[in-house]
C-alpha cells in the first residue's frame, strides 16, 4: 500500500471497518471487505487467525476485550464496527459503535438480548414464539425430564454443551455448564425430537426476508450439536419455519441486519433453538450466494457501516448447495495433501483448510475443533452432498500422531 489514503472499490476514500474476530467464522466476511475496498482492522487474540490474511491492520487483541476494541475503534477512526460468526462479541460491538457515535444495525439493548440464552428464551416466551421447554438451574436439577441439553447460559459453540440421557449425569453436566458461564448459569432444555434447520435472514428497514433453509447435519455425541454439514434446500422444512423465525427476530427487536436461527422441526412444528443477530459462522453468507446469488456478506458489511441496504427478492441458481466440514485426526499437523485435488472435482466452489502445519488438533468435540469446509453446488441437495464428500475424500490431514484420511 502506498503512503496516501486507501482508495474504495468506487475510487473515493475506503471507509475503514473493525472486525471482531479474524478466524474461520470470519472468513467470508474478511474476504468481501477486502474485494470492496474497505480498509479492514481485524482483532483477534490468536496471532495466527487466519482472516489476518485478509485484514489492511491486524490487532492480536480478544474480540472480547471491549474496552481496548473501544480505544482500537477511536483511534484507527472506524466508520462501522461488526462482529460476524460469533454471538458474545456482537453486543460488544453494538456497544462499542454507541461509544463513538457510529450507527449500527442493533441497539446494545437488542444486541445484549440476542447474546443471551436466558434473556432469550424470556422473550420469546412473552411473545409466544414457539421453543423448547426449558429451565434455569445452578445445582437443583430435581424432576428434569430426559432426555435433556445442559449448556451455559451465555456461551456458543457446545462449550459446556453436554447432552443428557442418564440421570446420574445430569448434576455433572449443571455444573460444568454453570463453571463455563460468564453469569455462572445453565440452562436444561427439552430436547426436541426432530430435523434440525437453519434459518438465515436478512432484515431491512423492519422487513424480515427469509433467505435459504439449511438442514442441518450434525454429529453424534461426544460432538453432540456441531454441524458436519449444511445442505440447501432443506428436505423437510416449510415456510412455517421462516415465519416462526421472523417472529423470534421480531420478538428480540432485531429489525435490521442477519439473523441466524436453528430451529428444531419437532412433531407440533418448529421450536426455536436459538437466534443469533449476526452471519452464521459456518460458510452460510457463502452458501447463501452460491444458492440464491444474495451475496449476505456485502448486505451486512452495508449495515454495519450505516448504508442503506436493499435485499433483492431469492431466486436459485442451482438445484441443491452445501457446506460439509472437514475433521482432522488428533495430533500435531504435519502437511496437508490432496487439497488441489478437492478443488477440481465438478461442482466444487472452494475447499479450504483452517489450520497451519504446526497446530495441534485435539478430539472433535466443538465447532471450532473443525479443520476446513468444501463448499459445492449440484443439480440437487444431495448431488452437491455427493460432489462436496467426494472433494473430502481427497484431503489429508498428516499429523504426527496418526495419518488417515477425513472421515467421508
């Protein structure tokens, strides 16, 4: 870059945008901003996240240090502050963006509400929106019906996430979620028998537009609740799933920007996981553009900066689409082999890994022990399932405690 402003994809002066968070679920955020022309400042505690690649600054500094992200956002004279992929730093950013007088698409009130599991289920309760039964414990755990999922209050990503058949292990499971939360609480939920489904949004001007319903494919315990794969279009969801989403987003107060909604289709219909007023962290922006040309990650990076934002009406593009993520054995990466292979085989849009030789990969148990992601199209769901899982088959995490190939 040369010793004069930064220059925007129009020719003007770039506006310069704070990212809270620079790893995987940040990707496809950093990556827009970068082809728009934005002057992006990235944060992140790890110093080798790799959205730095994408960041103009980089900042090693947690997207949940609020009161150095404030100073971080006075000094480097932002124009919009946005937290995309995960939940905690979205309320900061809403908060942060107050401080300095930016405009943000939430209110710290809404976005404070949004990051809540607990203020969430309160007010989607009050607004009759369908949802698991679910209750708040720190230590009595007496007349839980199971089976049950037992996870913090205030935290993402099956940290403290612990899914509960046996009785004996119910108090085990209160008391890690409650040592794993920020307001030292957990929350026991009804486990709804079912599909489960993503809803991912985009409001404007108080207009809730649902975009593309993913099933979502997930793994069995000890990895209960992460995500192997999302597949578009849903096999079983109907537009009762997008209208109970819209009314869980209406009830959160959340009127402009992304939203993110798992949704449980039990027999009664769908019940609401939870909501996340942000991008999904799992490749959905992406997914979304390859489906439906809706290109979600430009839609936000316009809200956050204040810009008016019109989402044009979905209309598919291909048949079917889908993320499917990849697992690496535990162990220490050594090389990575077979990824310009993935790249080539028909339908494959991108096929990335997350990681660097030199990382340590532990058991498979959260979202963030994911080591990469094929994102394909086909001329069906699942066409593009096949052509993604054919890609994964060709990619090999080397480790020095074990080689084998990703799990098809």
């Amino acid at each position: 870059m040369g010793s004069g402003p930064a220059l925007g994809e129009d020719g003007g002066i770039a506006k310069r945008l704070l990212v809270l968070g620079a790893g995987p679920a940040q990707l496809g955020l950093l990556r827009a901003a970068r082809e728009r022309g934005l002057f992006v400042i990235a944060c992140d505690r790890d110093p080798g996240a790799p959205g730095f690649a994408y960041a103009d600054r980089r900042a090693v500094v947690s997207a949940e240090d609020e009161s150095a992200l404030a100073h971080l956002a006075r000094a480097e004279r932002v124009d919009g502050v946005i937290a995309p992929g995960i939940d905690w730093p979205v309320a900061i950013a809403a908060r942060v963006a107050a401080q300095v007088g930016l405009g943000h698409p939430l209110t710290p009130e809404t976005a404070s509400l949004a990051v809540s599991k607990h203020r969430q289920r309160e007010r989607l309760a009050e607004a009759g929106v369908p949802q698991p039964g679910w209750r708040v414990a720190k230590d009595d755990v007496d007349g839980v019906p199971l089976p049950a999922v037992v996870k913090p209050a205030d935290r993402q990503g099956q940290k403290g996430l612990t899914f509960v058949e046996e009785r004996s292990a119910l108090a085990e499971a209160v008391r890690l979620a409650v040592s794993e939360s920020r307001a030292g609480l957990a929350l026991v939920e009804e486990l709804v028998e079912g599909p489960e489904v993503t809803v991912n949004a985009f409001s404007s001007r108080g207009r809730f537009h649902g975009l593309t319903v993913t099933d979502r494919l997930t793994a069995p315990s000890p990895a209960f609740g992460v995500a192997l794969a999302h597949a578009w279009p849903s096999e079983t969801a109907t537009a009762t799933a997008v209208e109970v989403a819209r009314r869980a987003a209406e009830a959160l107060g959340i009127t402009e920007g992304p939203t993110y909604t798992q949704l449980r289709l039990g027999a009664d219909g769908p019940r609401v996981v939870e909501v996340a007023a942000r991008l999904g962290g799992g490749h959905d922006a992406e997914l979304c553009r390859v489906a439906l040309g809706i290109d979600l990650n430009r839609l936000a990076l316009a809200a956050a900066l204040g810009e008016a934002t019109a989402v044009p009406e979905p209309g598919p593009l291909v048949g079917g689409a889908c993320v499917r993520f990849l697992v690496a054995p535990e162990g220490v990466l050594q090389a990575l082999e077979g990824m310009e292979e993935a790249q080539e085989v028909e339908g494959v849009v991108e096929a990335r890994a997350y990681r660097v030789p030199g990382y340590r990969f532990g058991p498979f148990r959260r979202g963030a022990d994911r080591a990469g992601f094929v994102l394909a199209r086909g001329d069906s769901r699942d066409d593009a399932l096949r052509r993604a899982d054919r890609a994964a088959r060709h990619i090999r995490f080397l480790t020095a405690d074990v080689e084998a190939r990703v799990e098809a």
